[in-house]
C-alpha cells in the first residue's frame, strides 16, 4: 500500500514538473513573440519614416514623391487591422519607385543622398528579416499549443493565439543588392 502510493506521488510529480515545464516553455514563447512584434514594428516604422524623409526632400520627381509620401503616410497610420495591407503597399510603392538602380543614382547624387539611399536600403532589408524572426515564433507557438497537452490542461491560459504577419515585403531590386558599409 505504502508502496502504491509512493509510485502515485512520484507519478503525479513528475506529471506536475511536465506541465510547469510546458507551461513555462509557452509563455518564453509567448515572450519571443512579443518581443519579435515589438522589433517587427519598429523596423516597419523605420523603412516608412525613412521613405517620408525621402519624399519630403526634393530628391524623387514630384510623382513618385506623391505616391512615396502617401504610401509611407498610410502604413505609419494604419491601424492594426489593416497595417498589413498599408505595409504591403508601401513595399510595392517602394519596389515601383526604386526599380531601377538610376533611381537609386539619382537619389544618391543629391545632397545628403548617399546616407539616404543606404539608410533606406538597410530598413527595406530589416523588415524581411524582422518578419521572418517574428513569424517563426509565432509557428513555434502554434505549434506547442496544438498539443493535446497544453489544450487539455489550458497551459496557455487566456493568452490570444498568435498570428503571423503576412505582408508583401520584398525590397526593390535596386536597393536590396546595395552593400552595406
């Protein structure tokens, strides 16, 4: 009998150290995740800060400027349901301006155009990766809370379950093969 319940105790023991294990695994998860979203925006609000700048200067005809101003001015004001369309248009407002490496010329024999363009290429190099590292948490997440286990047992508690942020985010051409000094 004493035998019986000594098995039962380290049983439930090691189910209880199981289920706090998990459970802590989730909510570093969790934690990557929002510290993944915090990095996320702060490169979007990089790339879209970077492409009013450049609008604003002077430096683009007055058409694209427009167009530029207007993307950049929509993704940094975009709420959160539509900050991923905003941000995918940005990006193509962005791929449809800097296309072709003389404009990235052009903007680069301006005053001050040298630090702008690599400013810019640089933030439209970020964001890929700063999405990239945010949705792989996310699918990491997923994947945990998927199990019978955690579902069961609630380990996630009333935490929302996380989605990933798809947006069209490949940089233009022109600026995405700059180097980097």
């Amino acid at each position: 009998m004493t035998v019986t319940l000594i098995w039962i105790a380290v049983a439930l023991f090691a189910i209880g150290l199981y289920l706090s294990w998990t459970a802590g695994r989730l909510d570093r998860l969790h934690a990557r995740i929002d510290a993944a979203r915090a990095a996320l925006d702060a490169q979007l609000l990089r790339r879209a800060s970077v492409a009013q700048e450049l609008a604003t200067s002077g430096v683009l005809d007055p058409a694209a400027s427009i167009v530029l101003y207007e993307a950049a001015h929509a993704a940094r004001q975009a709420e959160e349901e539509q900050r991923e369309v905003a941000e995918s248009e940005l990006s193509q407002a962005l791929r449809a301006i800097f296309s072709e490496p003389d404009q990235v010329e052009v903007v680069r024999e301006a005053p001050g155009g040298d630090e702008a363009a690599e400013e810019l290429a640089q933030a439209v190099r970020r964001v890929p990766m700063a999405r990239r590292f945010h949705n792989d948490a996310v699918r990491a997440a997923r994947a945990l809370r998927r199990h019978r286990t955690v579902r069961w047992f609630r380990l996630a508690g009333h935490a929302p379950f996380p989605l990933a942020f798809e947006m069209d985010d490949e940089p233009p051409v022109a600026l995405a093969d700059r180097p980097t000094n």
